[in-house]
C-alpha cells in the first residue's frame, strides 16, 4: 500500500491494483469545513457542493469521471449487488433507486467507477485480471462476522466465472487491534462465526472489554476464500491512531466525513 499525493490529495493505493483507476481516500485536500474538513467524500450534513468539488479532485487525480461513481446504501449487511450500465452517476449525482442496503458491489463494465465508504471500518478491493471483474466491500465488524468478504468471491465466482486464485485484494486502513475496544457480545459473535481459529486477533483486557484485529480476520477470511497470501495488500495503518490523516468515528461521532474507496476498470 502506497501513499501518494496529487494535486494536494493524499491517498492510498494497493500492490497488485496499479494496472487500475483506483484509490482510498484520506480526509487530506478537499474543500469542506468544520467537523468535514477537508476531504469529505459522503453527503452527511456537509454541503452538496463541497461533495462535488472533493469528487471531482479525486477523479481528476486518479483519471477517472465523477458522472461514472455508483454509490449503494451500506447497512452492515452482507449483500453484494452486481453494478450495470444504469448504475452510473446514482448516489453522487441522480438518486439511489436500490431500496435495500448493499455492502458490497462487483462488476465487469468498464469505466463505471465502484464507490464505497468507511470511518474506521475496513474496505476491501477486489480484482481478477483475467475475468476484468472489480469490487468493492464494506466490511465493519457486523460484516466481518456475517463473512460479507467471503460472499463477495462466492458471487465473483458465481456471476463472472472468477477463480480466487486470479484474484487480488487491497484492505485499506481501519481503526486497528490497539484501538477496537468492544465488549464480549461482540467476541461471542466472532467466536459463533469463526470458532476458535481467530483467538490469536482477539486480546481480553480485563473487566468485560477485549481488543479486535479486524483487518487480520478480514484477511484470514480471504485466505479461507482461496484468495492467494501474496495477492493481498493490507494495510497496517490505524485510523483512530492519525486523526489528521483519517475521519475516525470512534472520535468524532456522527459529526464527520468518510473516507471512498474508488476502482473502476479501464
């Protein structure tokens, strides 16, 4: 995962990625104010206008157009939704027409530009050169546990004939093992879905409270998927640990922007 600058914006790419259109975005050289400042990339309480001007920044830094962004409605579900040529420019510039929540999005249409959002939950970039099918994933700790990251391989493998051997993944930054603090309904749920086998990504602190490594069982439940070690970039990077760099919702509430992850095939 590399860091990168452009124009006055600062975003992440991913090994394996460089071929396409893509990034993760820091909340580092947009126009919006205040709580949003600067980088602001979801509507929110943040000015439509403000919204328009970041996208079209990054756009322009990464080559590809803001009329082209398909946003869904993430729910912390796990449903993944294949994009179509109709899908191009709705959640950014004509409304959402998908009455249920998506948390994932794959497709094979070029140039329509895959868009998803995070304040500390983990987004996962999907690419399989051979079959030219992209995605993009949701994937909190509600996604994690319903394996939403593994559901969206099955449904590569399923709709576009895709073998996770082909494919790659970038995991973008995420609130990290040091900061994920949650109480222990949370790991009875992670242990009802993974069993014993994640107890290595689970730290008891004492009186009630554990620590998570959510990207680590982001990218375990890839690795059961099939997907390849060295086809995986995660990221290392804390988004509660640089509040200059990331919009963190575990500091600053509902009062705040979200970082995009985009990818689109040329």
């Amino acid at each position: 995962m590399v860091l990168t600058e452009k124009n006055g914006i600062k975003y992440y790419t991913f090994k394996g990625f460089e071929q396409l259109p893509h990034c993760f975005t820091t909340r580092v050289g947009g126009v919006s104010q205040g709580s949003y400042s600067s980088l602001n990339m979801a509507f929110r309480e943040d000015k439509r206008e403000n919204i328009l001007k970041n996208y079209e920044l990054v756009c322009n830094a990464i080559g590809v157009k803001k009329e082209n962004t398909f946003w869904t409605k993430q729910v912390h579900g796990d449903n993944i939704v294949v994009a179509t040529e109709e899908d191009r420019g709705k959640g950014l510039l004509k409304p959402r027409d998908i009455e249920e929540g998506y948390d994932g999005v794959i497709t094979n249409i070029k140039d329509i530009v895959l868009t998803g959002f995070s304040a500390d939950c983990v987004l996962v970039f999907f690419y399989d050169a051979k079959r030219k099918v992209i995605g993009v994933t949701h994937s909190g700790w509600r996604g994690t546990v319903k394996k939403i990251v593994q559901k969206t391989v099955q449904k590569m493998q399923t709709v576009f004939g895709c073998d996770p051997k082909d494919i790659v993944c970038g995991i973008s930054p995420s609130i990290g093992l040091d900061h994920f603090e949650v109480d222990e309904p949370v790991v009875t749920e992670f242990k009802n879905t993974f069993g014993n086998t994640v107890d290595s990504y689970i730290l008891e602190k004492g009186n009630g409270k554990y620590h998570i490594d959510l990207n680590s069982i982001v990218e375990y439940t890839l690795l059961g998927c099939g997907i390849d070690l060295n086809n995986i970039d995660k990221a290392t990077v804390c988004t509660m640990c640089y509040p200059q760099l990331f919009y963190s919702h575990r500091i600053m509430g509902n009062s705040r922007g979200s970082m995009a992850g985009l990818i689109s095939l040329r």
